[in-house]
C-alpha cells in the first residue's frame, strides 16, 4: 500500500493565515505548527550553518541547535521562545511571500518523505534524539577543521522526518549525526597526538 505523505512542507504557506486572515504573531504560527515546530527550527538552523560563511560563524549560528535540542531532551511538546520573538507579528502578505519563495525547495523535499515509523514520534522517544542533537551542536560549535557540515545536515535531515513525520528520514539523519560525532571525536584526538609527538 502506498505510504501518504504529511504535505507539512507543501502547506507552509497556509500556517500564517490559519487563524488571522490578515496575519499571525510568531507566536500563534508555533502553536499552529504544534510537534512540528522542532523539526521547522532544526531546519532553519541546520540549513543556515550549511551556507558557505567565514569561518567560525558556526560557534555562533550552532547555539540555536543547542537550545532546541535541550528542550527536546527535557520532553517540551512544542519549541518554546522568548516573548520578544514570539509576539512579533507577521502581515499575511509577508508570510506567504516568503513561504511561497521556499516552496522551490520545498516541493522536492516533499516527494522523498513518507509519514512511517511514527513509533519515533511517540511516547517518549523524541528525548534520546534531543540527547543526540544536543552533542552534535556541541560537535558543531566547536572549532575543529572539518566537523561543521555533517552536524548540520543531519540537523536538517532530522529536522525534516520530524515535519514530515517520517521515521526513515529521522534514522538517516541520526545516522549522519553519529558519523559526525565520530568525525570529531577522530579530528580530536588526530589533534592531541599530533601536538604531542611534535612536542617531543
């Protein structure tokens, strides 16, 4: 039997005007988007550190994934943020602009999910993949040569499943993310016995 898909992605647009028509607070869109909002803010993070900026910016732009994934971790149902962030209010023109702008990516994005393995969506087992996030953030803001993209793909991957509630892609990410921790882990001590022997 076919596995459906969710169409979170493809329905960006609609989330903003859902109970204002002329717009929403940031605020209203988090609750409209309920569970989903951790993969939307695992998303945007990850995707911002996979843009090619100077070096270091992911010590600073890794900090959100850091704050999203302690949350996770801790059991929150929806992402909690400040009141400065979420009554800030959004014209519905402005959010469609910019939802409908993202749909080039997201459409394709959409085609690859399928809503499957909801058992990683339930009960408590959301809170081992924040523990994991959690270390890849902290993988990703640290300054070692090459550990900062496998961190953020697999932020956006796991951000992804956990929109589309699709279990498959959730595993992928985690999987990229283990690969990352182990990159580190490898480039550490890569780094301690390299210092060490020239020292000698």
């Amino acid at each position: 039997m076919k596995k459906r898909r969710s169409g979170a992605l493809r329905g960006l647009a609609q989330v903003g005007t859902r109970k204002k028509p002329n717009g929403s607070t940031f605020g209203d869109v988090l609750e409209s988007l309920g569970d989903r909002s951790f993969g939307w803010g695992l998303m945007l993070v990850g995707f911002m550190n996979m843009l090619p900026l100077p070096p270091g910016t992911n010590m600073v732009l890794g900090l959100p994934i850091l704050f999203i994934a302690t949350q996770m971790a801790i059991g929150r149902k929806t992402l909690w943020l400040p009141g400065f962030v979420t009554n800030r209010f959004i014209a519905r023109e402005r959010w469609r602009a910019g939802a409908l702008s993202a749909l080039p990516i997201a459409r394709p994005l959409a085609r690859l999910t399928r809503i499957r393995y909801l058992r990683v969506f339930q009960g408590k087992a959301e809170r081992p993949l924040g523990v994991l996030l959690l270390v890849t953030g902290v993988v990703l803001c640290l300054p070692i040569p090459l550990t900062g993209w496998l961190p953020a793909i697999s932020c956006f991957v796991i951000g992804l499943g956990l929109v589309e509630h699709d279990g498959a892609i959730v595993g992928l990410g985690m999987t990229i993310a283990i690969a990352a921790i182990a990159v580190a882990v490898a480039m550490v001590f890569a780094i301690y016995f390299g210092l060490a022997y020239a020292a000698r």
